[in-house]
C-alpha cells in the first residue's frame, strides 16, 4: 500500500493522483482514507473517495466542482465522462461570506524595485521604442522596420534601452467610427502608446483608413511627454520608402534614450498582470496561490494587482464578489458575467464550453474546477475596482480586469491599462512574451519545469511535492517579480518572445 493521493479537504469526494496509478493498486489519501482504483489514473486526474450517485454533487478544494452524470464508485477515475457542470454554479461556489483580508508584511519585505521615472510621474520597468501601427494594412512595414533595427537595439541593453517593438494588429479598417468595437481599439492602442514601458513611439498608417493617423495622433495628446513621429506609407513612397524612413527614426529615437538610468521607486508604482494559460490539476494548488500570496503582499504594501479572463472566473465569481470593498464593485463583476453570457448564447456557444483540451488532459474537468484554481492568483485581498477591457487600472489595490480569457488579447488589455510587469502560471507549458512589459513564468510541476526549463522562470511544484509552505514560495515570487521589474531578465525576454502577442479584442462586425 502506497500513499499517492492528495486530498485537499477533509470534506473532498476526490483526491488527485500525485504520480500515474495502475489499475488494482490500493492507495491511501489523508485521513487514513484507502481505495484500490479500477482503472488507469493519469497522474493529477481524480479518483473517488467515496461512492457518488448519479445527480449527486462532487466536492475538491472543499467547494463543489461538478455534478456526477453518472453513478461513481469509490476507486473511480472521476473524469468528463461522468462529472458535469452543475446548476447554479456561482451560488455553490460561494465562500460563505467571506471578505477579502491583507496580510501582515513581513518586517524585511522589499518595498522598493530599481524603476525608470518619466517625465508625467509614471514608472517603466523597461525602456522600448515602439512602433505603432493604425491598421493592418500597414503591419508588415512596421514588422520590416523592427526586423532591421532590432538586433542593434537588443545590444543597448547596458545602456538603458530594452529594444525596439511593433505592436501590429489585424484591423483598423473595414469597421465602424463609433461602437464598442471601436471604442475597445481606441483604448488599447492609446493604452500602449501612453505605456510608461514606451520611451519612444513611431505611429504608422496606410494613409486611407478609417483609424487615420492624423485623429489617433490627436487623441494621443503626447506633444512633449514622449518623442514621437508619424506617417503614412502612402505619403512616405511606398513600402520600400516607408521601412526607410521608419528604421531611420527608430534608430535616432533610440540614440536619444541611451544613458537611461534606473532609480529606488517605491511598490506602489507597480501594477501587476496576473495571467494563467495551459492549466492543470497543479496549477490551483502550486503556482496561482503562490502568486496569490505575492499578489496579497504587493497590495499591501501599496501597489496594485490585475486580475482578468472572466470566462475563466465563471462559477467562482461569487467568491469575488464577497470580497468586494464596497457593494457596487461586486455587482460590476456580477454585471460582466451576465454580459458574458449572453454574449457567449448570441456567439452560439456557452461559458462551460472550457476547459480546453489540454486543460482536460491536465486533469481539470469542468470551468467551475478551473475556475476554483484561476481566482488563487489572485489571493485573499479586498476586491477594490472592476474595469473595462483596456481602461485604465484603477490604483492602488486588487482590481478586476473583463477581459477574453485567451491568453494574448487578455494581456494586451491588461497592458493597455497600466500593467507593467506580468506573471503568467503554466501547468503544461508555455512560450509567452508581452513587450514591452516582462513576462515572468511559474511552471505549477517538476515535470513541467524540467521539460521546459528554458521557458519557466520559478519551478512553484514543491508547494506539492517537497511540502514548502505557499507563504514561502509566495515570498520567493515577489522577490523574483521585483526583481524582473528592476531590470533582470525574464526567460520570456532572453528568449526575444512577445513580438506577437499585441492583439486587441476585436469586437463588432467586419464591413
């Protein structure tokens, strides 16, 4: 007899399998409970303690995860094909009431990270000329611009300059002027150009779209703050004459940012992205709560944290709600929900359509389930605001963020707010990047962070398999945090990645 299941709860109906089980091996969970499984256990999937009829709830984290669509024996493979979503999920997610809670800081807590200040008072945690496109039409200009200046800008590093960015995107035409469509491109691309993390910016069009130059420039209102140039490739020649032109001006704007220097700022100027993707069943017990834990310290200490991906909180977002400071901010998160889901009904499809494959293969079974795991990265922290995809973030304090829950677009909103520093979790693996903010990854297993150990920044599996306390590993995310936000590199950025993952929610139709 082996012990080989994590039970989470003294009230749970599963367990998760710490390693692959065969079928007929006894094993044992905490409380002396011992079931000899009748089939195969991927390891991290679930097995049941307990006999389960059929329309009987299933409980994990001590919270309902899904409803039983068939009867479960105890021993059981508990799995999509007889667990399901239930009804009334939000309610049966609730903490009971529970409000959102600081913690005490620690006495030798860093309060402090080596920032870049700018001229308005914002603070960059990197130094990028970017180049702005207003339409798609103009994305391959901008992408030739950056391919034939980036590798001698990388080499600035040492003196202050991070490199050069195209932040292009698949539409500004063939849209309407006015809408939410329109109003969610307007905040986003306004959103990186005013992003501390822009020391410069290059705005490049077509010259006959509907996102013209000349009225971005005019909301942008930038004369002075920033240097900053734009033009179009109609006026400027052609493609050949226009890459010309841009390679010229990134490179004097990048002249005049050498000898940039860094300086003690304090926390409060930190807004923190916090982004999972390619879950698993460790994901809710390793790396978001020990980003939790992180996040908590951050807010209470001055600075600000970033929660998103509202599909990805359906079910759980009651939870949220409880903890919100005052009534009208729970009800914000309420609202989003309820926009969701008619808006998934109108798309034909419907909130519990994830998890995704990859997801399932990780042993996570219904959105609920995913959803329990995703709200720890957030913590326990009073809920402060709720926003709008791209709107600026409101500060200091934990804030809620609508945004899509695939992984780019929810970032790139995330950054158009005013996150300067993201921290991603990966259960199976990811190859993300954000510039111009650093992305720092925590892989949530051993497996995982050996595999792809070039990718993941901090190996959070030991939470599970060495028995570190989150508290411990929480401690050792914010000090890597702060120190990616003084200038270290994250994997992501040695890596050259996030050249691709500006991609603004497109909403509305495509005339």
């Amino acid at each position: 007899m082996t012990e080989q299941l994590l039970r989470l709860s003294d009230g749970d109906d599963v367990a998760i399998a710490l390693d692959p089980i065969p079928q007929g091996v006894t094993v044992t969970a905490r409380g002396g409970v011992s079931v000899t499984v009748s089939a195969d256990i991927p390891r991290g999937h679930k097995v049941a303690l307990r006999d389960v009829p059929a329309g009987d709830l299933v409980r994990k984290y001590g919270h309902v995860i899904g409803v039983a669509t068939a009867p479960i024996a105890v021993g059981e493979h508990v799995h999509v094909h007889n667990l399901a979503m239930p009804a009334g999920a939000s309610a049966l997610a609730s903490g009971g009431g529970a409000t959102g809670v600081l913690p005490d800081l620690p006495v030798d807590l860093r309060r402090t990270f080596q920032g870049i200040r700018r001229h308005d008072g914002q603070v960059a945690t990197r130094n990028y000329v970017g180049v702005l496109t207003t339409v798609n039409c103009s994305a391959t200009v901008a992408r030739q611009v950056v391919r034939r200046t980036e590798d001698e800008l990388a080499a600035l590093h040492a003196e202050g300059v991070d490199g050069v960015v195209a932040l292009t995107h698949g539409t500004g035409c063939g849209m309407a002027s006015r809408g939410a469509g329109w109003d969610v491109l307007q905040r986003t691309l306004q959103g990186y150009a005013r992003h501390p993390n822009i020391g410069a910016l290059v705005v490049l069009g077509l010259g006959c779209e509907v996102n013209a130059v000349s009225g971005l420039m005019a909301d942008l209102g930038l004369d002075g703050e920033i240097p900053v140039e734009s033009f179009t490739i109609q006026d400027a020649g052609g493609t050949a004459a226009a890459i010309a032109q841009g390679e010229k001006l990134v490179r004097g704007m990048a002249a005049d940012l050498r000898g940039t220097r860094r300086e003690d700022v304090g926390v409060e100027h930190l807004v923190l992205g916090l982004q999972c993707g390619g879950s698993d069943a460790w994901s809710g017990l390793t790396a978001n709560p020990a980003l939790g834990v992180a996040s908590d310290l951050l807010v209470a200490a001055g600075g600000t944290s970033v929660l998103g991906e509202t599909p990805e909180v359906y079910g759980a977002e009651q939870m949220l709600a409880e903890r919100a400071a005052r009534p009208e901010v729970g009800q914000a998160l309420l609202d989003r929900i309820a926009w969701w889901e008619d808006y998934t009904t109108s798309q034909g499809t419907t909130l519990d359509g994830n998890p995704s494959p990859g997801n399932k293969e990780g042993g996570i079974t219904t959105i609920l389930e995913k959803s329990l795991g995703a709200v720890a990265k957030g913590g326990h922290s009073p809920l402060h605001a709720v926003c709008g995809y791209a709107e600026p973030i409101p500060r200091p304090g934990f804030v809620f963020m609508d945004t899509p829950g695939y992984d780019p677009v929810s970032v790139t909103g995330m950054v158009a707010g005013g996150a300067n520093l993201i921290c991603f979790t990966t259960g199976r693996g990811s190859v993300f990047g954000s510039r111009p903010v650093p992305t720092v990854k925590l892989a949530t297993n051993s497996s995982l962070a050996l595999r792809m150990s070039g990718d993941m920044d901090l190996d959070c599996s030991a939470v599970v398999e060495q028995g570190v306390p989150l508290e411990e590993m929480g401690r050792r995310v914010y000090d890597l945090l702060l120190d990616t936000a003084s200038g270290r590199r994250s994997f992501s950025e040695e890596l050259a990645l996030g050249g691709e993952e500006f991609v603004p929610w497109q909403l509305g139709a495509v005339l």
